[in-house]
C-alpha cells in the first residue's frame, strides 16, 4: 500500500517535537519545567463568559448542529468589535464569517482561493500555518522579510516582476508571531495601494490586536480606504479573551474571499458549539475589563523577563506587542543553534522555549519565549539561565 501520501511529504520534520518530547520526558521524571515553549494563556476567560456557557448548554435545543458560518448574533457581534475598535464598517451578512480559530480559518481560506502551483507570499520567520497553511494547498511559497520595513516593498516588487507565476496571495501578520513586529497605518496605506496596482489579495492576521504596550492601538489594515477590495483579515478570541481553548476566531474583509471561505468550510464543518458561539457574543457585548488587564498582565511578564534575564546575563530585546519575547541566542551558544540551544535550556536551566528555525529558516539564531508563566516563574527561569550561562557552552 502506498504511504508515501502527497500532503505530508510536503511537510518537513517538525522541528519541535525533539524539545516537546524531552520536556515530557523531564516532567515524567518530576522534574520542574518552567514552559515558555507554547502560546497558551494561563488565565481564565471572564467569569460571565463562561457563565453564559453554561447558561446556553443547559438548553436542549442547543446540542444540534451549528451553522457553519457563525451564529447571526456572533458575526453582528463582531462586526460592532470593528466598528467600535477600528471605526470600520462591515456587513456581517457577507463581510464576516466565524472560523474554528483563525488557524482553522486561514488554513480553509488556502483551500478555498490556491490551485497547485500558485505562488503565494509569505513572512519568513512567521507563524508556520502562514506558509503551510497554502502549501498544504498545493502552492509554492516565496518568503518576504518579516519586519515591515523598506526591505519589506523592496522584497515585494522583486517578487511580483520576476517570480513566475505571479503571486496572487500575501499573508502578513502584525503584531507579529514569533517576532512581535507591529505596523502602522502608513504601512498598511502603503501595502493595500501596491496589492491593487499589482492584483494581490492580502491576508492580515490580526490575533494580537489587543496586546500592545506603546500608547498607541493596533491598527488594522481595513482602516484603510479600499482595503476591502483586496484584503481579508484574522482575529481570535484566544488571547484577547484567554479563550484559547475554545477555538474561535473570525474572519472580515473583501466579500468574494469571505464567499470563498464560507463555501469551502460548509463542506468540512458544522460550526462551533452554540453555547461556545453565544458565550464569545458575551465576551465581545461585555464588560471589557480582561482585554485592558490582560495587556497589562502580559506588559508587566514582558518587563520581568527582560530584568531578570538581562541581569542573568541574557540581553533580550522588549517586544513592543504580542505575548513573545524573540530572544537572539547568546553569543556563547549561537554555534549551537536553535534547537541545541533549547534543548540546552531544558535539561541544564530547566526552561522550555521554542526553537527559531521552527518559524522559517530566517528564525534561526533566535528562540522565541512566551510570557505565559507569573513573574515569580520568569525569576525562577531567569536563575536556571543563570547558571547555564556561568557553565559556558562547551
């Protein structure tokens, strides 16, 4: 029987599974790991969230089938979100659908718009559903400089004269995972007038939109007049919200892309959970306090690591969005790599992060650590990366 299956031999090794699969095995031996490894919120979501949770699951009726592209009350929901937040208008009958996350829903848009063989742009490092998201699909990718600077048009133009085919898709994503870029407005002008000259649609991933430190607010890129005629965007409630677990997200924008997903998820799914739905309706009508003390709680994570691992000896750059911190291997260390150098952390300073190759192979030289764990265990990490730097890297 075949085995060698097309999709998968697209894919390369999973570069983290080396680390997850020691920091198991660490745990197993009741060894005390602090994990800054993955994305995943250590907070609960508000208390009236999950009530309404509870609230609509009590009802019979609510165990059926959902619909695919979201409850009416969630995508009107949504919609307000963006009125409210970025002064943008959009139709929540065709401008906005609910996905099973914005990774879900990312990855069933390149289903729904690649054919084999298209080029689509994507930032190397980056969040690795934006390139395998497409390649998955069948395309091929050309990578783009992650930090939306001059490098960044210049790297555009090239590709649009000279790859062939043309590219029809580029996928951004600010703040940025893993390396906590932002953009601003001017930048996003910039952007959506070169994908009109050049007939590209633009895919914004949006889901820190509500993490960042500076006084002022992400933008995004539909703020922009006419972004609507060439851009779709991303967002969650997994970090805003701390409803990671859940699995929501949404996207909003250009019609025909949003046609384009709705079509192609109503072939794999049936939607959320309807109490799951109606409790993020809750989240977005709500009381608003968590998004405000969420940034705050990531804010004062983000300011202990760069303290405490700056005074172990780790000079870490303060991202100014997102919760990552994308940390430049010590120079001592940086023969080694990313995934050495974390599996270095793991069994000698007891800390859990992920490689930077894991992104992309412009990632490498970097690990990217989440601020996922209270400040006493970032102080607690920070004196394992004391003594691991003191033993030097032979």
């Amino acid at each position: 029987m075949m085995t060698d299956f097309y999709r998968v031999r697209r894919l390369p090794p999973y570069v983290f599974a080396e680390v997850n699969a020691m920091k198991a095995a660490a745990r197993a031996r009741g060894v005390d790991i602090v994990d800054l490894g993955m994305g995943n919120p250590d907070g609960p979501p508000p208390a009236h969230v999950v009530e309404k949770l509870a609230e609509v699951a009590r009802n019979p009726r609510a165990h059926g089938y959902s619909a695919s592209k979201g409850i009416a009350g969630l995508r009107r929901a949504q919609a307000a979100y963006y009125a409210r937040r970025f002064g943008v208008e959009v139709d929540p009958e065709n401008e906005v659908v609910v996905t099973l996350g914005s990774k879900e829903g990312l990855a069933n848009l390149a289903q729904a718009i690649t054919a084999p063989g298209d080029v689509v742009l994507a930032p190397n490092p980056s969040y690795p559903i934006h390139q395998f998201g497409f390649i998955i699909a069948g395309a091929a990718i050309r990578s783009v400089p992650a930090a939306p600077g001059p490098d960044f048009f210049a790297s555009l133009e090239r590709a649009v004269r000279f790859t062939v085919p043309k590219p029809s898709v580029l996928v951004i994503g600010y703040p940025s995972n893993p390396t906590a870029y932002v953009a601003d407005l001017p930048f996003y002008e910039r952007l959506v007038a070169f994908a009109r000259e050049h007939g590209l649609w633009v895919i914004s991933d949006l889901a820190y939109a509500e993490i960042y430190f500076g006084d002022a607010p992400t933008p995004s890129i539909l703020q922009v007049p006419g972004a609507k005629e060439v851009a779709i965007e991303f967002t969650s409630m997994s970090k805003t919200y701390s409803m990671a677990g859940w699995r929501i997200g949404f996207a909003v924008g250009n019609p025909e892309l949003i046609a384009a997903l709705t079509r192609v998820k109503s072939y794999l799914d049936y939607g959320a959970f309807t109490p799951v739905q109606a409790a993020a309706v809750a989240a977005l009508n709500g009381p608003q306090d968590i998004v405000a003390n969420n940034r705050a709680l990531y804010k004062a994570r983000r300011d202990c690591l760069v303290q405490s691992f700056g005074r172990a000896g780790w000079d870490i750059p303060p991202p100014q969005a997102s919760m990552f911190a994308w940390a430049p291997i010590p120079e001592a260390f940086r023969h080694l790599g990313s995934v050495e150098f974390a599996k270095r952390l793991l069994t000698e300073a007891q800390v859990a992060v992920a490689p930077g190759v894991g992104f992309g192979e412009e990632g490498e030289g970097f690990v990217r650590i989440a601020l996922v764990e209270n400040e006493q265990r970032l102080r607690q990490a920070a004196r394992g990366v004391k003594k691991l730097l003191a033993g030097g890297a032979a």
